[in-house]
C-alpha cells in the first residue's frame, strides 16, 4: 500500500489522517471556551485582580483564529482534487498545534495573579506541565517522523 508523508508521520494512502479527530473534535471546543473567555475578559468591570488580562485575552483570540484555520484545513483537505495533499495535512496539523499551545499560554497568563497563593501556584503548575508535555509529545512525533523517513530512504 503507497504510503505519504504528513506532519505527524506517514500515512498509509486512502486511511484517515490522525490529527482528523483531533482538529474535529477538539478544536471547536477550544475555539468555543477561548472565545467565551475573550467574552469574558472583555466585558469585565475590574481586571485590577488579574494584571495579564488583556494579553492573556489576546492570546485567546489568536488560539481561536489559530483552531478555527485548522478545522478550515480540514475542511479544505476533503475537497476532490485535494484529498491527501501533504501541505494541506501539514498546515492542519501545526495550526492545530499552535493554537493549542495559544490557548494553554492564555490560560496561564489569565491565571498569572497579583498575589500569590497556594491554588494559584498549582493552577499555574498544571499550566506550565501541560505545555512541557504537549512539546515533548510533538518532538517526540517529530523525531518518529524523521527516524521513518530514514529508513524508507535506507531501503
């Protein structure tokens, strides 16, 4: 079975794209909660409490704008003509990416507090380690990708 490259690995031809479920799924949600919290920010009365409001809400919209491109990728990739083009994969799966690691950095600056106590310190913990997992997760994928590109070039 031919197989292609994409940005988290090869794909056998004709199977679906893994970061399919990913970018159908997860996306519109993270869009949905970036966006209500830009909403939220932006209507608020007092953001004397949290001194990184305003940029963690840019943050959010560009997580959102970030989401939103990756399920249009999607959606661009199913079109006739351009099912299984490689840089359509590979610009859903990034946009994927950076939009999420745009939405965890505007979670933590939401959360980045005047004052510092005990739950702010595991909030901003929790934050902190899921964005080290996530880019030890993705190097992880990029060093696989690399390591199979050699060996189908070896052969």
């Amino acid at each position: 079975m031919p197989r292609s490259s994409t940005a988290s690995g090869p794909v056998p031809s004709g199977a679906r794209d893994p970061n399919d479920s990913l970018v159908t799924v997860a996306a519109p949600i993270l869009a949905g909660f970036s966006l209500g919290t830009v909403a939220v920010i932006g209507t608020s009365a007092s953001l004397s409490a949290r001194p990184h409001a305003l940029p963690a809400m840019a943050t959010f919209a560009g997580a959102a704008v970030l989401l939103l491109f990756s399920i249009q990728m999607l959606a661009l990739g199913a079109l006739p003509g351009l099912v299984g083009a490689n840089g359509l994969r590979a610009a859903k799966a990034w946009l994927y990416e950076f939009g999420l690691l745009a939405f965890l950095a505007g979670l933590g600056l939401f959360l980045w507090p005047r004052t510092w106590s005990a739950a702010t310190i595991a909030g901003l913990s929790a934050v902190g380690l899921a964005i080290v997992c996530d880019l030890v997760l993705v190097g992880a994928a990029w060093c696989r990708r690399n390591e199979w590109g050699r060996s189908r070039s070896a052969a």
